[in-house]
C-alpha cells in the first residue's frame, strides 16, 4: 500500500536557503533500511588516502630509497586496484587484496619482502580502522530510526560495526566478502532480506552508488535511496526512488519530523 502526501524541504545550497514542496510516496510496508557503509555512513576516500599516507611515510623510513621516496599515494591506489582486478571472483577477503598489493607494491619498488608488506598492512590497518569519522547525520538518524525500523549494513567493502563505532546499531550486517556474492547482484540483496526476516518490498536500501546500491535493490524490488550528498547529475538511466542530500531527509521521507544538526 502506497501513501502520498504533500511535503515541504528545506536545505541550503550554496549558502542559500532554497525550499521545494511536492508530492512523495510514503511506502507503508517498509519495515527494515539498510545502508551501504562506504561513502554512506564514512567517507571512506579520505580515511582510505589518509592510511596509505601513513602507511607510505613508514615504507620511506623503512626503505628511503630514491624510488620509494617519489612513490606516490595514488600509484599505490592503482597498484592495489590493478591487483584487485586481475583476482576479482578468486580472492574475496579484501584484507588479502591488500595485504597482497602492499608486496606488489614492493615489488614494484624493486624491494619485495613480505613480511615488509605485513608490517605496511598492519600500519595501514591501524589507520584505516583507528582514524575512520562518522558522517555527522549518521548517528542522529540511527538514534530517530532504531526505534520504528529494524536497521542493518549491506557493504562491498569490510568496515565492520566494531571497527567505525557502530557496535550494536545493525539487527543484521552482510559484507560481500564474507558471502562471496556484491551489490548489484540480486543474490546479495535475497540474503539480506532473509537475514532481516523480511520481505524485499518491505526493505528500504539506501546508499551512494546508482550502479551498486540503486540498481541493485531496483532489480529485485526493494524501493531505493540515492544518497547524493555532492548534488551530482545522474547522468545514468538508473532512477532512484528517492534522493536525498543527507542521511536526515528519510525522516522526512518515512513520515517522522527531519532532525535539526
């Protein structure tokens, strides 16, 4: 059962206030959300570059050769997304990804040594898991969701709940590397459901891709939230059912009042 009713947004938009009213659907059987977690609840770019900056700056105490020293963050990112790539659907666990693109890396330095990459991963870790910030809208949105919704993560990537100080805010997590099947896949969005204990209409899914986490849920007929928190174009024939430039507007879209922060 569908409901619609007439809403007013406000937000601000290059420092102007702008507000916009229309019609949205309210989908009343929605019972459970799950997030994406990269990019949704973190901002996984920045923690990410920053670890490897740190994790780069100990590679040049360790080794501080003319070549390790003009080693550059980004090529360690190309390294590991070349790695990634050429084992995609061999190797799931994407702590071995990295710890095998940290000995790739040396490799390509003309220093290979394994247990070099293994004291690299382990900075990198400490980092990655350690420096890792909460958007600002998450927790107040959990906080005004938990008690009407059943809410979990549904995550292409491996920050676990422990590891981002969200221990106990999911009834149920999925990571792709632990199932061995990602977003879009219909199959990983089934398993999701089952661990919920719902039906996939009554399962909201929101997140940052279109191509990951809209198509995906679109594909097996659970409604969908485009976060799009930099106000980019969609470009794409993938069509949400909603978009929001924050976590606070699915207050608004699931009928309770948006949260001032």
């Amino acid at each position: 059962m569908i409901q619609r009713w007439t809403f007013t947004m406000t937000w601000f938009h290059g420092g102007v206030m702008r507000v916009q009213r229309g019609e949205i659907e309210k989908p009343l059987q929605i019972s459970t959300i799950s997030f994406d977690g990269d990019m949704t609840l973190w901002d996984f770019r920045k923690v990410m570059r920053h670890s490897l900056k740190q994790t780069l700056m100990e590679l040049q105490r360790q080794i501080p050769t003319p070549r390790v020293l003009k080693l550059t963050v980004d090529e360690m990112i190309a390294i590991r997304d070349q790695f990634a790539e050429e084992v995609k659907g061999e190797i799931w666990s994407l702590l071995e990804i990295r710890q095998r693109a940290f000995e790739r890396t040396l490799e390509h330095v003309g220093h290979p040594d394994k247990e070099l990459a293994a004291h690299l991963n382990a900075v990198y870790r400490k980092h990655r898991y350690g420096d890792i910030e909460l958007y600002p809208d998450v927790i107040p949105t959990f906080d005004a969701l938990a008690p009407r919704f059943k809410l979990g993560l549904l995550s292409n990537g491996n920050t676990y709940p422990e590891n981002c100080g969200l221990e106990g805010r999911f009834a149920f997590v999925v990571f792709s590397q632990d199932v061995q099947v990602e977003k879009p896949d219909p199959e990983i969005f089934q398993i999701t459901a089952e661990r919920a204990g719902c039906e996939l209409n009554q399962m909201l899914h929101v997140g940052d891709s279109l191509k990951s986490d809209v198509a995906g849920a679109k594909n097996v007929g659970a409604p969908s939230v485009w976060l799009n928190r930099d106000e980019l174009p969609n470009d794409t024939g993938i069509q949400p059912d909603y978009e929001v430039t924050s976590l606070t507007e699915i207050l608004t879209i699931m009928g309770l009042d948006k949260l001032d922060l």
